[in-house]
C-alpha cells in the first residue's frame, strides 16, 4: 500500500514573503523529501494551524520509541503499516484519532512470557525500503566521479548518444551487408534452381561492298535470353532464346512478293546427364552447335572481334544432337579458400571510361556521389581434367541421294587436351587448349546448308575436320584454327557448270589485355582490350543460282571473302557494359576464280550489354 499525506501551508497574503512548505511520505523509496517553494507576493508568512506540526512530531517520536524498545509479534504489526496507516489531516480532532489509532496497535505488541525485550533481540527489524541507501546514485551517469557539474555530465551524455548512434548505424550497415551479399551470392538467379542471363548487342556501321555499293545504318545485332537450370547435382539444363532479323529467311504474301519476318528461335536447348567433378562420363541431348571449331554460338567469348573470322562464319553448325562425353581423369575436389587467398583485381578501364568521364565532369562538375567497386572476394581455384573427348549423332539436312530416307546417319567427334601453369615463380600464368574435330558432312553447317541448299542432294556427304589451339601468356591471347572438308564436293550449278570444291578456312587471332595482372583469368572479358584477326579461305568464290525461273537472271550465291583482316578496340566502360570499335578490311576472290577481284571496308561501332 502506498499512503500519500500532504501538509500545506496556505501563505496568508501580507507584505512579508511568502512560504508553502510541502512534506511527502513515500514509503516504498525514500523516508521524506523537503521542498521549498518561495512565493515573491509578500515578505512574511504564518502558519495557519501551528498544532499540525506538534501532532506530527508527537507521532514521530512515538513511533521512534516503539521501533527501539519493542519486538512486533506476528505481521500484522509491521512498523511499515503503522506508518502507513497513520494520517496527517487538517484538524487537531484527526490527529486525536490518529494518535489513538497509533497507541491501540501498539497495545497489541508483547513479548515471551517470562522474558523482556532488551538488546539487538528486542529490536525490531527495520525493512529494506526504510534503509535509503548511502550513495544516491547520480541523476544522468552511473558514474565514479562525483565531482562532474551538470554541463560535464551533459556532455558524458552527448558523448555516449554518440556512440550509440554510431554503433546503431554500423548495426544497420552490417544488416544491408548481409542482405547484399545473400542477393550476391544468389546473383541474378530467379530461383535456387534457375539462373537467368543474356546478352544484348546494337550495332553502328558503314560498310562497302565488292560491287562499290556502300550503306550504313544502326540494327539490333543480338538479343538473347538464358536460363541455366540445375535441379541436383548430377543433372543440368540450358535453354538460350535468341532473336533473329527477317533479312535471312523471306516468307510469301498474297500480294505475291517475300517479307522478313523477325522471330525468336532457341539457340539452345539442351539436357545433359553427368557430374564431371565427381565422375568422368556424361551424355547431352538437345539442341546446340556441336563441337566443330572454336564456335560454340556464344556472341561475346567465342572471339574477341566484331567480325567473325571466316572460319566460324563458314563452319559453325547448330543441330539437333546426343553426344556421350568424357573427361579424365576427375579432377579433385577444390581446395578451401585460405583466408590469406588474394582475390581477383579486375582490370581498370583505360580509354573510354576515363574520357567519357573527364569530358562529362567538365560539361557538368557533379556526376553524382561517388559508387564504390565491389569489393573482390577469392574463389576456390578449380582443377580440370586435361584430356577431353565426345562423339555425337545428328540428322542433318545433307543427303546420300534423291532418293535417301530420312534418319540419322551424321555423327561427329572431338579429342582434346588442356593445361596450365605458371611462369617467372607464379607471376605469368599461362594455359593452352587443343582440339581435334570430325564430322562426317561439313555441308551441314548454318553457312553451307542455307547457301548450297538447292545443291545439297547431289552434294551428298562430304567430311571434314578441324583443328584448333587457344593459348594465353600474361597479357597476351592466340588463337589458331583451321577447319576444312577432307572430300570434294560435286554438283553442277544452274548456269550448267560443272562445279567440285573443298570449302576450307583458317584464321589466327592474337589479343592483347590493358592493366593485366596474374589474378586476370581470360583475356578481354574485363576492362580494355586490342584484338587483332586474319582469317583465310578457299574454294568459296561462289556458284551460280536462278532465283526465279520466270526471270532467269543468275546470282552469286555462297561466296566468302577470300582474305580478312580486323583490327579493334573494346572496353568493358562498366560491369555487364561493352563498347568496342572497329575496321574490317575484306579482298575478294579474283575474277578467274570467280570472283570481282575487288575489296571492301567496314567501319563498326559495338554495344555490348551482357548480365
């Protein structure tokens, strides 16, 4: 029970000062606290019954004596009660009867039959709440030093919101650093089975043709969508949608003439079986360029130049295919990241990323606030198995005959090998890969089959085989192939020429990273890059075709450049983004072989957005 009892004085209005003098028990925290409150309306004060106090000092000392000499007997005697219990009222017949009301519970205190109260064994224990403590603790710091003034006390406050703020904030810091990097890890995966990318490209050119024709213009060079779905380990999945201009394939009108007609088409789709990090065998079904050459279809990482070398213009091949693969031995498992692992420094933009920057800060000072790079963080460096090998089953476009059945009759292999290592104590790393293809109709690729395809029944099979090395030292990248069919191929073209050709191409490619370091991995996949190409063919001037026997004017169909030669530069300006530039110089064949004998330029201008 909490007893709250007040005396006031009510101050009589004189020309004296005036004083209300307040008391307050409170008996669960302290015994009693004085405050004085001065009144300015007069200079004297009076109190207006003099008999409350000495009715309250009477009662104090009573109970004083009682707490001193006399044991309580039971609880329902508690000096705490008493107190608590006894009133201070505004009248001297109230403090009569508080006086009684105080004698009458004192009667009931007694002790032992026989025995007297005297020494510690009399007294009566005071309760905790009635013990104020010794040092009253400061009002604003727990503090040892009791000399502080309140101004240094404010400021021991300021200093530990302060430091409160702060913790609170590196708390909150901590807590997006986690989100971060849960959304890092998981990447730009829409589920944990799925991973979602793609690749846009828009291309800017002015190009010549061998006929002196020259155009320009802007087009959406790539369009593609990715997802990479793995449901456990020991299976896997890609599907890679990709856009297509109508330019290469017209379709009839009812107005009796041919459109383009832009679509979507699978690039890839495909299913493979196996773990080679556990096992050594799998199997892959689906639809893909199979492995003939350095092509696998990929826009940015199969070469480095705007213009396909003619090797990967003239062999690449798209089939629908099952492959059995190998790759031994099985490498073992990644070691742990040490934590003393240095991670990978991407290289700096050199060129255009600095430029665009100092033009645009002197166009406009504030480029907004400064982003800070993702820190890199050290990956497990994995091992690979160095020898590589698949044969694969197709039905291709290519016939034995007029008369040949449709099945599955074309297949393919690869035999291959791969190593690395490091020169000069581990500062100049290096790695080469070989490859050796067949297949058993090289007229089946995209180039051969839409170009000859008016032929391709007296063409039949025609094999061939590739071959092929990828190389980087340091800052330096080479690549050399050569693919080519092995048999010739006879038809006669529709101006009635007998015609027998081998189409064969090679290229040889050298690359060239700006701010290279050891930690760099592949060559132009970050920061500035030189790519250099030449590539040369053969027995690909061209036939002669009617398009349309009503109007039988003959055309040049299924002709390359005899020689090309590229030079660029590109710059990944930001993550993900791209630009390159280029010139393209192309010779044609000589007219003896069935060509024009003229050449032929290409300025490029490349945007790259990849995720």
């Amino acid at each position: 029970m909490r007893c709250y009892r007040h005396i006031a004085w009510k101050p009589h209005r004189t020309s004296q000062p005036n004083i209300r003098f307040m008391r307050r028990f409170d008996l669960h925290n302290r015994l009693a606290a004085d405050q004085f409150f001065f009144d300015a309306r007069g200079t004297g004060f009076r109190v207006r019954t003099g008999a409350y106090c000495c009715w309250i000092v009477l009662a104090l000392v009573i109970c004083n004596a009682l707490g001193a000499g006399v044991r309580a007997e039971g609880a329902g005697t508690d000096l705490g009660w008493i107190l608590a219990g006894s009133s201070f009222v505004d009248s001297p017949q109230a403090a009569s009867n508080d006086l009684a009301f105080v004698e009458n519970s004192t009667s009931g205190i007694a002790t032992t039959e026989g025995e007297l109260p005297s020494g510690d064994a009399a007294t009566i224990p005071v309760p905790p709440y009635l013990k104020p403590p010794e040092e009253i603790p400061q009002p604003l710091l727990d503090s040892h030093d009791r000399d502080l003034t309140i101004t240094e006390q404010v400021g021991e406050l300021t200093k530990r919101l302060d430091a409160l703020e702060k913790s609170r904030i590196a708390q909150e810091d901590a807590t997006r650093t986690i989100i971060r990097q849960s959304f890092a890890e998981r990447a730009s995966n829409i589920t944990d089975t799925v991973t979602f990318g793609g690749t846009l490209e828009t291309l800017t050119f002015w190009q010549s043709d061998f006929q002196n024709n020259s155009e320009s213009d802007i087009v959406l060079d790539t369009a593609e969508l990715d997802f990479d779905i793995q449901m456990n380990t020991w299976s896997s999945a890609s599907l890679y949608i990709e856009y297509f201009q109508g330019d290469d394939f017209l379709f009839p009108t009812s107005e009796g003439d041919a459109v383009g007609v832009d679509r979507f088409v699978v690039r890839r789709g495909i299913i493979t079986i196996g773990n080679v990090e556990k096992y050594p065998f799998y199997i892959t079904t689906g639809r893909d360029f199979v492995p003939f050459g350095i092509s696998t279809g990929d826009p940015v990482t199969d070469v480095l130049t705007i213009t396909d070398p003619l090797t990967v213009e003239v062999f690449q091949t798209q089939e629908d295919f099952v492959m059995f693969g190998f790759e031994l031995p099985t490498p073992p498992p990644p070691a742990p990241v040490s934590p003393y692992s240095v991670p990978p420094i991407a290289p700096r933009p050199m060129l255009f990323n600095p430029l665009v920057r100092s033009v645009a800060s002197s166009v406009w000072p504030y480029c907004g606030p400064y982003e800070k790079p993702k820190k890199p963080v050290a990956t497990p460096s994995k091992s690979q198995a160095p020898f590589v090998g698949a044969i694969y089953f197709y039905n291709g476009n290519t016939l034995r005959g007029v008369n040949d059945s449709n099945r599955i009759e074309q297949m393919g292999g690869r035999l291959g090998y791969r190593t690395k290592g490091a020169l000069s104590n581990g500062r100049l790393p290096w790695n080469i890969e070989c490859d050796v293809d067949a297949n058993s109709s090289v007229f089946d690729s995209n180039f051969l089959q839409f170009e000859y395809r008016h032929f391709l029944d007296q063409i039949g099979f025609v094999p061939g085989m590739a071959a092929h090395v990828r190389s980087s030292v340091g800052p330096y990248g080479l690549v050399v192939e050569w693919n080519s069919a092995i048999g010739q191929a006879q038809f006669i073209d529709d101006a009635g020429n007998p015609v027998a050709i081998t189409p064969s191409a090679w290229q040889v490619a050298l690359n060239y990273q700006f701010d290279w370091n050891p930690t760099v991995e592949t060559i132009g996949a970050q920061g500035t890059y030189l790519a250099i190409g030449y590539s040369e063919s053969q027995d690909l001037a061209g036939v002669t075709r009617i398009i349309d026997p009503a109007t039988p004017a003959p055309e040049r169909v299924g002709f390359v450049p005899e020689r090309r030669f590229s030079i660029g530069i590109g710059e990944w300006v930001l993550e993900g983004m791209r630009v390159a530039f280029e010139y393209s110089h192309a010779i044609d064949y000589q007219v003896t072989q069935g060509g024009t004998g003229n050449s032929a330029d290409a300025f490029l201008m490349q945007w790259t957005y990849e995720w």
